[in-house]
C-alpha cells in the first residue's frame, strides 16, 4: 500500500528528484521554500514532488518523480492528484508547471487537466550545461502548462 508523508526539504530523496530535473542547484533552491511529499511502499521512498507558492493564489508543481523501477504503476498520477489536492487546500486557484515540449510528461499532465499557455524558447538550451535528450530527441523549449483550480 503506498502512503504519501510531506517531509522537510532537507529530507528529501534528491536522487529521485533528480530523475526529473538535472541540476541539483535548482532541486535546492525550490526546496529550500517547497512543499515537499514522498510516496513510500513499504519502508522505500518510490515518489516525490514538491510544489511552491509564486503567489497567494498561485502555486507550482517544481518537480515529480517515481522511481524508474516503479514507474507505470499509478503512483506518478497519485502524486500528481495529491498535488493538485494540496494546492487548492493551500489556497491556491491555479497550479503552473513548466515541461518538456514533448514526451510522456507532457501527455501525463493533459491527461490530468493542464493546458499549455506559453512556450519559452531554448530554456534547456540556456540552463542546463549538458544536452537533455528523450528518445533520441534534444529538449530545447519547455512549455508551461496552468491548471485552473
């Protein structure tokens, strides 16, 4: 049975987060205010996300991730609803994400209501020293998607 648990940043499983976003000086700056959850089965930590406030009324999910091994089983979606629940109890009427502009990711949150409102060209490109390829393809512009709460 998976359980979900917030934790503090600091005791968050950075090698899971780091399956979604590769720099780990982002991951600490966004934990460092975030609102951490992890996912366990049994006594291992299999998920996590954890979303911000940019205002009162507007949250981020900064990163989810479900260990390789775990992945196609529903706890991403778990995660991902948990998330959505959370946003709104904290107060917020919109929840953002920034994603790839293509790959699975970005089929698992419009599948889940997120709708794309703006595309930033060569964001991977710009931020990240080292290539980021999916499927044989580079990521170079992120979309970010808005999900009316």
């Amino acid at each position: 049975m998976i359980s979900l648990h917030r934790i503090p940043g600091e005791q968050a499983p950075l090698a899971l987060l780091l399956e979604a976003d590769p720099s780990t000086d982002a991951i600490a700056r966004y934990l460092a205010d975030g609102h951490c959850v992890v996912a366990r089965l049994d006594d291992a930590v299999v998920g996590v996300y954890v979303i911000k406030a940019l205002s009162a009324a507007t949250w981020e999910l900064m990163n989810i991730a479900v260990a390789p091994e775990r992945q196609g089983r529903g706890i991403g979606a778990l995660l991902l609803h948990h998330a959505i629940d959370q946003a709104r109890q904290l107060g917020a009427k919109r929840l953002e994400l920034g994603t790839g502009s293509f790959g699975h990711q970005l089929t698992f949150y419009q599948r889940a209501g997120f709708r794309v409102v703006a595309v930033e060209p060569d964001y991977f490109l710009q931020r990240y020293p080292e290539p980021l390829f999916e499927n044989g393809l580079q990521h170079r512009d992120r979309l970010r998607l808005v999900l009316e709460l």
